[in-house]
C-alpha cells in the first residue's frame, strides 16, 4: 500500500518537481556565468 501512494504522490507531482530542478539549474548556471 505505502509503495503504491508513493507511486501516486511522485506521479503527481513528478512534473512539478522536474520544472522546479529546471528552473533551480537556470538560476544556478546564471548565477555562475
């Protein structure tokens, strides 16, 4: 049971989280150039 709600909360907000460690590289590789 705890694997399967964990499958859910990461397919949820999978995406959120990608876009998130997206937009945390820009900032980082902008900050760095």
């Amino acid at each position: 049971m705890a694997k399967r709600t964990k499958v859910r909360i990461v397919g949820k907000y999978g995406t959120h989280v990608a876009s998130l460690r997206k937009m945390v590289k820009k900032t980082e590789i902008s900050q760095h150039a």
